[in-house]
C-alpha cells in the first residue's frame, strides 16, 4: 500500500470516531479500515445481523455526517459521489 493511500485511511480511522458505534461498524467495514479488505453489503449484512438495507442507510447516513462535519483532504477519496 502506499503512502499517501495509507494516510487516507488514517485519516478516515480517525474520522469515524465522531460517528455512533453502528455507523463506525459499518465504514469500517465497507472501506476496510479494520483489515484492509472492503466488504461488501452482503458481508457486513451477515457480520452486524441486520439487512443489506439497513446496512446502505447506516453507511449514507455516516457519510452524510462525515460530509457535514468538513471531511477533506485525502480522506475524502473515500466518501462516495452520488
């Protein structure tokens, strides 16, 4: 991996501190911040027990706080475009 990738994964790390346990759960897991594999829907679906959509409405509503609360910079390479 290099540098400068590993820096936005810090960055986020940090980030999704300020997020609630469910929603840090769930960046966590979809960027692979824990293990550095991204999960999918599906796999977080099965790791957290709740469905795919729910897990969709935690990781936009997380993103959408991130986005607030000023993410930028590098970090921002992981906040989706819609």
């Amino acid at each position: 991996m290099d540098t400068e990738h590993e820096w936005t994964r810090q960055e986020l790390r940090r980030a999704v501190e300020r997020l609630s346990v469910r929603e840090r759960q769930v960046i966590t897991l979809r960027c692979g911040l824990l293990d550095e594999q991204d999960h999918t829907l599906e796999e977080v679906s099965h790791l957290l027990q709740v469905t795919p959509e729910r897990v969709h409405q935690l990781e936009e509503r997380a993103w959408r706080k991130l986005k607030q609360d000023g993410l930028d910079g590098e970090a921002g390479a992981f906040v989706p475009v819609n």
